[in-house]
C-alpha cells in the first residue's frame, strides 16, 4: 500500500492530455466541461478531431486546442487520453485499438463497440498498461457501470435488471398516458426529439442490448454478444394492453434483464408487465433505473438521466479524471479479470400475459385453454373487456410461471386457429 502511494504522488501533479474525437452531441459537452474546470483539474482538453471540421470550430475553446480531422493525427499527437465520441463501430474500434497499441488511455461513450469488442479492447488495455473507461456506455449519467465494478465486488450479482432505453420509455408512457397509438406516440417522440428518424435501435431492442451485454459483462462477469440477447419490440403494443396490464396491478415498461441461473446466463430485452409499485413503474420519459441483485446484499437501485449531452458528458470526465490518476504509470487500470464465457438460454420460467385479438365466436377460450393444458401450463386469470366489435375482439389470458420453449409450442399451435384477427402478442410478468 505505502509503495503505490509514494509512486502515484508526483504524477498527481502532472498534466494530462486530453483529445476528444467526435464532437457532436457529447463530444461538445464534454469540451464545456473541461472548459469549465480547466483550473482545477489537471485535465487539460489539447486536440479535437472531427470530419470537415472547420465548421465545427468553438470560438470559447481559445487557442490552445488544436482542431484537426484526420484521426492519425490524434494517434500521432501527445496526447495522454483519446476521447472517443464518434459513435459507430469503425473507424471507432481501429481509433480505440491504435491508441491503446501507441500507449494511450482511452475513454468512450460507444455502446456498440464496447458490446462487440469490449472484452477484447479491455484485453488490449491491460496489456499495454493503459486506462479504457466506458462508464459512459450505460445509463448516460448513472454512475452504475463503477458502482457494480468497484461498489459491489464484494458481492456476487445474480441479476442485472432495469430500464435502459430512454426513446422507448418515452414511447411506452405516451401511450399509457394519452391512450394513443404506438404509431401516434412514435411520432410524438420524433418531433420532441426522444427518438431518431429511424427508431429501429432503439424500439426493436438493439440499443438496450448492446447495453446489456455490456452491464452483464460488468456486473455478471460474463461475456456474451449483444447477438446472444433475446430482443423483442415495442412495435406491437397498443393502448389497450396498458388497460389490462392496469386492470392486473402493472403497468408496461420495456425491461432488458441478465440473468445467471445453475451456471447459465438468460439476457433479454422485451416489452414486460411490472407492479404498478416496482421502481420500474415510476421511471417516466426518458429517464433510466437499473437494479442489481446481489447474493449476499440483495438489491441495490441506482436511477437518473440515462442520456444527454451534459448527464453523458459527466460520466465521460469521471473516467478522464479515473485516467488522470494512472496517468504515466501502468497502474490497476482495466478490469477484465474474471471474466468468463457462458451458455445463455432463453428458456426461462416466467408467468406470461397474452393478448388475443380474435373474430369472436364461442368455445374460442376453452380452444386455447386446452392447448395449454396440452403443455401442463396452467392458465392463471383470463380479462375480457366489453365493447368490442367481434370482428376484433380483444382479449387477456395471463399465465403460470413457464418454460419459453413450452410456451413457444403452445403459440405455434394457437397460430393455426382461424379465429385469430392478428397474432397474439405475449409479454412476461415481471415480480
Ligand atoms: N447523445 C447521448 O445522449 C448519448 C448518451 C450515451 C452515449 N452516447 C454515445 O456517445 C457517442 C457520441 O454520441 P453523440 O450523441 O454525441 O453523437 P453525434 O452528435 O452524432 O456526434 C458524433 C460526432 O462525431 C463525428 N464523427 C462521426 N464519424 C466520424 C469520423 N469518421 N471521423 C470524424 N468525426 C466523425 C460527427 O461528425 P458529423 O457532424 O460530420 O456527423 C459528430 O460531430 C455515441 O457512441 C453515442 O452512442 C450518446
């Protein structure tokens, strides 16, 4: 302990050099930051780089920083720390791996990247003896990617859960709210700016996942590709399921999950039921909430702005100011130890929601209940609201914890009726 102090004195002192690579959204909030600590902190910001960035120059930078656009030149530079805030999985990935090759630390805010190659950049870091910080990666502004590697060690997690996707938070909670479309709401969410013109990343599932796979990674200390995730839209939902989902004392959020069980990991992202009184049920807008499920210390919460340019920007400068510290020494930098491959399945008991919309005509409920008995999965309540046309009949059957693959079986069997107006939409429960 006394050694590590005695070397890490004078370097505390010493200056560190910051690049930033990309300066959009983040990029730009992350030079304000920097800009307005710059007497305090032994951070200081040297180089921008951005693509035809003449037009992109920030007048209240003054004339220290150098503005370039060619990213070699930011390999080249002397620049202690490389920002990357670019995005998208190349040039990213060869930016992050030259820079650890030409023993510089890295900081990141690139989900995508850190879900396909994290483990094998982390790999890199620590054997070049460099610092890659990607707290940035998850939750925005929520420090829960430190918290669940330094804060919870001692523990061993069994269970990541929470809201990780602000644009379909957004979505979800219009639609409960106004009692619009999915359709309407998308729209809502594009002109106020929560969601892109092509929202696929984000309602179809990819963007949590990345997350996920990254969280699980972190906290789980197992590594599985973002392909590996179970993805379910949001596309499908309609106002009437919040309806029932409040008739059952839930409410509908779209919940990315890892999960370990007898040595193997479960990770999905879907559209779920949870208790109107869950922490989940009270997170609005875009805000994020994860949960962690330790064996020994239970859950611990952790919630707040899961994007933005400012709240993603402080998590960017904590792992700067985390870098600063192993500045000029090949201190604890990476953490990758530990961490194992793991079988995933998706074949895990849950108590599940049905929606049928059907061309309404009698014996259609006891059809179905005898399929499931088919498959020893025992019905658990069945919702049926008046009002309807028969033509499109909607209506609920919640389910008994059970197997996806039954349940899957059942769905192909239900599939062949010809009472069905549209395919049945299923969702988890979540206790
Ligand atoms: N925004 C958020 O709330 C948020 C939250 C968490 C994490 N993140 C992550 O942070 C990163 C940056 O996000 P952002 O919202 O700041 O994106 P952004 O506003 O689109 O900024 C990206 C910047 O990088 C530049 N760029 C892209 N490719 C380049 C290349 N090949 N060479 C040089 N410059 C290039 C872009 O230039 P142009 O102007 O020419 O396009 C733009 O200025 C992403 O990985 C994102 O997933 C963002």
């Amino acid at each position: 302990m006394a050694t590590a102090r005695i070397e890490r004195l004078p370097l505390a002192q010493a200056e560190c050099r910051v690049a930033i690579a990309g300066f959009g959204t983040v990029g730009n909030a992350v030079a304000r930051l920097l800009h307005s600590r710059r007497d305090q902190s032994r951070l200081r910001l040297t180089h921008i780089c951005n693509r035809n960035v003449a037009r992109k120059k920030a007048g209240w930078l003054g004339h220290d920083v150098v503005w370039i656009e060619d990213l070699q030149q930011i390999l080249d530079s002397d620049a202690d720390v490389i920002v990357e805030l670019m995005g998208g999985l190349e040039p990213a990935y060869q930016l992050v791996r030259g820079a650890l090759q030409s023993g510089k630390s890295v900081v990141t805010a690139n989900k995508q990247l850190m879900a396909r190659f994290g483990t094998e950049l982390l790999h890199l870091a620590n054997h070049n003896g460099q610092y890659l910080g990607f707290g940035a990666c998850v939750a925005g502004g929520v420090p829960v990617l430190s918290a669940l590697q330094d804060g919870l060690l001692g523990d061993r997690l069994i269970q990541v859960r929470g809201i990780l996707n602000g644009t379909c938070n957004y979505i979800l909670t219009r639609i409960e709210q106004a009692g619009i479309s999915f359709n309407e709401a998308l729209t809502e969410a594009q002109q106020a700016g929560f969601a892109e013109a092509d929202p696929t990343d984000d309602i179809d599932g990819h963007d949590a996942a990345a997350k996920l796979a990254i969280l699980a990674r972190v906290g789980l200390r197992v590594d599985v590709a973002p392909e590996q995730v179970l993805r379910r839209s949001i596309r499908d939902l309609a106002a009437i399921d919040f309806d029932y989902a409040h008739e059952l004392g839930c409410t509908i959020r779209q919940m990315s999950t890892a999960e370990l069980r007898d040595g193997q990991a479960h990770l999905a992202v879907e559209p779920s039921l949870v208790p109107l009184t869950s922490p989940f049920a009270g997170i609005l807008g875009s805000q994020n909430v994860i949960v962690s499920t330790g064996e020994f210390g239970g859950d611990t919460m952790f919630a707040g702005h899961g994007a933005g340019g400012y709240p993603t920007a402080v998590a960017v400068v904590s792992d700067l100011l985390q870098a600063a510290r192993n500045c000029g020494c090949a201190g604890r930098i990476a953490e990758h130890a530990g961490i194992a491959s793991c079988e995933t399945t998706n074949d895990f008991e849950a108590p599940q929601y049905l929606r049928f919309v059907v061309r309404d005509r009698p014996g259609i409920i006891a059809q179905i209940a005898s399929v499931l008995a088919r498959h020893h999965i025992n019905l658990d309540a069945v919702l049926q609201r008046p009002g309807y046309d028969k033509s499109g009949l909607p209506f609920v059957i919640t389910l008994e914890p059970c197997k996806q693959d039954s349940l899957q079986t059942v769905l192909r069997e239900i599939a062949e009726f010809d009472f069905l107006a549209e395919a049945p939409l299923r969702m988890p429960v979540v206790k």
